[in-house]
C-alpha cells in the first residue's frame, strides 16, 4: 500500500502538469498523511539541509563554467582544432561533433549545454556539407550526453550527495566508460555515413593543424587541468568547479577576448536561473527521500528483488531497465533523486560496489536523455538545427542504440570500470 501511494501521488501530481519539483513535495506530503506522520516542518526542514552541503557548490559553477566556455570562444576553438585533424575524412564532421563533445564533456559536465554549443557551430557546417541532417542532429544529441559520464560530471556530484558516495570516486571511475561511449559513437557514425555522399574537407596542413592546436590550448589545457587537479588531490571537486569557472572567464575576456564584460551579466543569470531549477529538485527530493526510507519503501522493492540478490548482474539488469523505462518519462535530475533512495540499499545488500553502481545509474541516466518524449537534450537539439523532433529521434537511434549496447557490456564486464578506476587511485 505504502508503495502505491508512492507511484500514485508522484505520477498523479506530474500527470497534472505540476512541476518535477512541487511533485516530490506533494508525493511527500501524501506519505506523511498515510504514516499519520504529517508535520509540516519536516518539509521545512529537509528543504533546508537539502541545499544546504557542500558539495552541492559545484554544481553553480560547473554550470557557470560552461555558459563562459560557450561564450568566450573555448568551445568554438575545440571544433576547429577537430576539423583540422579530421575533417578530410569521409564523414569527417561526425568524428569532430565525437571528439569536440568528449573535450567538453571533460570541461562542463552538462549535457544540455554541450548539445547545444556543438549544434549551433557544426549542424550549419553539416548541413552545407550535405550530410542527413536529422542524423547529424542524432548523432550531436548522443555526444551531448556524454557529459554526465566524464567527469567533471553534475551528475555525479547530484548523486554523491544522495548516496553518500565518495564523488571524486565518482569522478574518476567514469573516465573510461565515457570514453567507450564515445568509441561506440565513432563506430555508429562510420556504419551509418559510410554510404552518404558528403562533402570532404581538403586535408590541413602540418602547419595549419599546428596553429589551430596553438589558438585552441587555452581551451584544451581546461579539461588536463581539472582532472590532474582532482587526481592528485591538489583539489576536491568543489574547488575544481570553481577553478574551472574562473579559468573559462578568464580566458575568454583576457586571452580570447571574444567574452566581454557587457556580457557577463547575462552568462551569470542563465546559469543561476538553471542552478535554482536543480537545488530546489535536489532540496525537494531529499524531502520524499527522507519520507521513503521512513516508509520502508526500498524493503519491500528489496523483498520483491529477494530472489535475485545471488545473482548481482541479472539485478543490475532488472534495475538498468526499470531506469531506461523511467528515464522515457522523467528527464536527468528527478530521475537520480528519486531512484538513488530507492535503489541504493538494494544494491548495499546485494554487496554491489556502489561507485560501478554510481556509474551504470548515471550513464543510463544520461541515456534517459535522448529516449521520447521527455529526452531534454533530443529537445535541445530539434530547436537549435530547427529539425522536427520525429526526425531527431528516428536520427538518433543508432548512436543510442550503441550507448545502450556499451551500458550492458559494462553489466557484463565490471572490471571495465574497477580496472581502470584502480589504476587511476594508483592501486
């Protein structure tokens, strides 16, 4: 009962056009009528200490850092120094959306944001070029989501600070799965343009491909910069979102000089209008959280899973599919705060490593992000290419379908992720 009014009040109040946000609060209230627990100042006070952590300071300035990025010419410049290296290859310009959205996945962390700076430069580009611009649109979306995997991930810190897991653990574990989404992109994209007849960029130069690495080191320097930083534990990943967000502005009003201080005013307000978006989520969450453990909701989702705790990869399937089903409906951030409560002590007793768990969720998270009809970042691209949506989302289908593919080879192989984080911890 107590987990039918759960679902009921959560999905009744989002069916009713409510915000994600006010939802949670309401699915919350609706558990303290049913536990004769009702207290209005619970609500008060989770909303507080919701939003009020620490680590949660990275996720203004990772957002701040990359609106400066965009506007100050880092992003721009990560294009050209791809288009010189690989644009004379058939489909060159693909590779290039792949390349320029792991650079900066490794600089900003927001998907949205990625998506739509690699769409307004390339999708002109691609679309003069004579590629199948709905595919091209696809295959920048799927690149976009990217970013939630490689660190410096918002993700990973929404859901560190919800599963009280160590996020530059975090951080560091999503390295190489990230990079294999990228892989799987590069050969997605080979299959589906091998036949396109498109236009090939003349090959550069030695020279010219020096010169665009030059003009774009500032750029490049950002990403080597954060991660070293995180690594040696020269700085938390607090302290990197701040250094990442005065290493952008820096570059872009001093050395690239393309941000002007006129502009900083509105670089500031877009990204403090999208950080109160994802506090008030995370502080309305922690709300419903606090009431879901009360309410012993992941004991009786545990009792239903009983039979499949011998088995750790066939539960992590089961929960991997109950995510990519409820990532179609809820976009990044409610789906983390309202699953990781829920999930997590499943997966404590499980005796599953809840860093490989943080990065399956998180990936398949970011995957939630190209699956209709929410997909914010399918929406992201539509609007900026100016492609209907229905062609977005046939476009996109191979590059998710690869995603998907590397999301359970993962499943099947965790030492793709332990190996390489223990490598990294120096171990």
């Amino acid at each position: 009962m107590t987990v039918a009014v759960f679902l009921f009040s959560l999905i009744g109040a989002m069916a009713l056009g409510m915000p994600v946000a006010f939802s949670l609060i309401v699915c919350a209230l609706a558990l303290m009528w049913h536990l004769n627990v009702f207290d209005s100042q619970i609500v008060a006070q989770n909303l507080i200490i919701g939003a009020d952590n620490f680590q949660l300071l990275a996720v203004p300035f990772f957002l701040l850092a990359g609106e400066l990025m965009n506007a100050g010419g880092l992003s721009r410049r990560i294009v050209n120094v791809a288009v010189t290296l690989v644009g004379h290859v058939h489909g060159g310009l693909g590779y290039v959306a792949i390349f320029a959205a792991v650079v900066m996945a490794s600089m900003s962390g927001s998907a949205a944001a990625d998506t739509a700076a690699l769409a307004s430069i390339l999708i002109p580009m691609m679309r003069e070029a004579g590629y199948n611009v709905p595919r091209s649109a696809g295959l920048i979306a799927a690149g976009g989501v990217i970013a939630p995997v490689i660190p410096p991930s918002i993700g990973f810190i929404i859901f560190g600070v919800a599963a009280n897991v160590s996020i530059t653990q975090l951080f560091l574990a999503g390295i190489f799965p990230g990079l294999l989404m990228g892989l799987s992109l590069v050969v997605a994209w080979a299959w589906v343009v091998r036949r396109q007849p498109v236009k090939v960029y003349p090959r550069a130069s030695w020279g010219e491909r020096g010169k665009a690495i030059v003009d774009g080191l500032w750029a490049l320097a950002m990403p080597a910069m954060i991660l070293a930083g995180i690594r040696f534990g020269v700085v938390t990943p607090t302290e990197a979102a701040v250094l990442a967000a005065v290493y952008a502005m820096l570059v872009g009003l001093f050395v690239y000089r393309e941000l002007k201080f006129s502009q900083l005013y509105r670089v500031f307000l877009l990204a403090a209008k999208t950080t109160a978006v994802v506090m008030f989520l995370v502080a309305s969450a922690l709300v419903s959280a606090w009431l879901i453990t009360q309410a012993n909701i992941p004991g009786e989702l545990g009792s239903l899973l009983e039979p499949f705790r011998e088995h750790p990869k066939l539960l992590l399937v089961l929960m991997m599919l109950l995510v990519l089903v409820v990532g179609t409906a809820l976009d990044f951030a409610p789906t983390v705060l309202i699953l990781t409560p829920v999930l997590m002590p499943i997966v404590k007793q499980a005796g599953i490593d809840p860093v490989y768990f943080g990065v399956l969720f998180i990936m398949n998270n970011a995957i939630g992000l190209l699956t209709p009809p929410v997909g914010i970042v399918l929406n992201v691209v539509s609007g900026v290419a100016r492609v209907p949506m229905g062609a977005v989302i046939r476009g996109v289908m191979p590059f998710l379908l690869a995603q998907v593919c590397v999301m359970f080879l993962l499943i099947a192989f965790p030492e793709l992720v332990t190996k390489p984080l223990a490598w990294l911890r120096g171990r």
